[in-house]
C-alpha cells in the first residue's frame, strides 16, 4: 500500500477498484491498500481527529459540533464525525472565496446528510453573530483552518467569549504544539483537543489497515513531542 497527498488526493481515485466510506463521500484518498491484487482507497485524516476527540474523554455520538473551516482537514473532521454519530454539524466557512463553500455546500453536505443520520448546516463565516449562537448551542468547537499555524503566530478566528467552560475544543493544526485557540480555551478550563494527536493517529489508521497492526502512539507521543 502506500500514503498520497496533495495534490494525488482527488487524482489517484480513477486508478482504484474500491473506496471506503469516507473515501468515497469526501472524494478524497490519502491512504491505499493493496489486497488480492485490488486497489482500495481509504481517508484516515478523519479517522484520526475523531480517534484523537475521544482519547481525551470527549463524547462524540449524539454531540453538537460547530466546524469552522471546511477545505481538505475541514471536509475530513465533517465526513468522518457524521459517519461516527455526531447528530448536529453547524458548518462555517468564507463564501465566495476560493469556491470551496460552492462545491461543498452542492456535493459534500448533500451527500453527508443523505448518507448519514447527521444534520450538517453550512454557515457563512462573514456572519459572527451566528457563529456564536453556533458556538452556543454546541458540545464541541472545531478549528480546521489554517488560522494559527506557525511559530509565534497569536492569532484565533474565534473570540476568547464565545468560549466557555464545559465546550471541548479542538483544532487540527500541530504547529505549533498549543495554538492561540488552545490556550484560550485551556485558561478557561475547557478540554482541550490539540492536533498534534490528530497528526499521529491518522498515521496509526494506516498501519492497521495495511499490517493489521496497532501503532503505540501514546509511547510515540511521549518519546517525540512532550515538551
């Protein structure tokens, strides 16, 4: 078998006899396993954050998550939550801007809510008024943007007061280790879902599907990155 990226993600599925479900309703592929002479293509990003949410003790079945950000991480994290029973997904993204929202508000949303029992709402992220009523009414607040990535970066999309105490928040950037975002919601007591987890157990995703073997990533954790 073997991992792809960007840009092989959307390109390599022709070439596939099989996808699995989340493979097949993002339009995506970044791991394939070779079986009996076939070709099956799987997205483990999903798979991963999902994983890396309940490792640190939150309940995803039944949950409401807003979702900000909805490119290739974003579009993983909303595919992979509905297929694992998050019942309420409130979407937000920037419309009209590189025609990400379009696309998705006409493939992947429909296609999410049809295939799953999820009720996934897109959001222009323009309006911060509804992104807080959002934030509100939610169990778990999700960053899946680039919106804080890099060294010394301070910056967060969301306002420290639409945070709260009982919110889990988490966010897929693992650069740097605890983003803005982060250590807001930490102060504010929140659990706290940083990415680099996310990062580790897409890896292990992989090494299942293709040695039916697990990976020991807390060990990994530990021995790489505790500080």
């Amino acid at each position: 078998g073997s991992n792809v990226t960007m840009p092989c993600k959307r390109a390599v599925i022709p070439y596939l006899d099989e996808l699995d479900p989340a493979a097949e309703l993002m339009g995506a592929v970044n791991v394939i396993e070779k079986k009996n002479g076939k070709l099956k293509g799987y997205n483990t990003d999903g798979v991963g954050f999902m994983t890396n949410l309940r490792k640190h003790g939150v309940t995803d079945k039944g949950a409401t998550m807003t979702l900000v950000g909805i490119g290739g991480a974003g579009s993983a994290v909303l595919t992979q939550a509905a297929l694992d029973g998050v019942k309420t997904i409130h979407a937000f993204a920037r419309a009209n801007f590189d025609g990400t929202y379009e696309r998705v508000a006409e493939g992947l949303v429909p296609a999410v809510n049809a295939k799953t029992e999820c009720d996934v709402q897109l959001h222009d992220l323009a309006d911060m008024d509804l992104l807080k009523k959002c934030i509100e009414e939610s169990d778990i607040l999700v960053n899946a943007t680039n919106v804080g990535m890099g060294e010394g970066c301070e910056d967060s999309l969301i306002p420290v007061d639409y945070l709260r105490p009982d919110l889990a928040v988490a966010d897929v950037i693992y650069f740097p280790r605890e983003t803005r975002l982060i250590r807001d919601a930490k102060a504010l007591g929140c659990v706290t879902v940083p990415g680099i987890g996310m990062m580790l157990e897409q890896a292990a995703a992989g090494e299942k599907i293709w040695y039916d073997a697990e990976m020991p990533t807390e060990e990994i954790a530990e021995a790489l990155f505790s500080e």
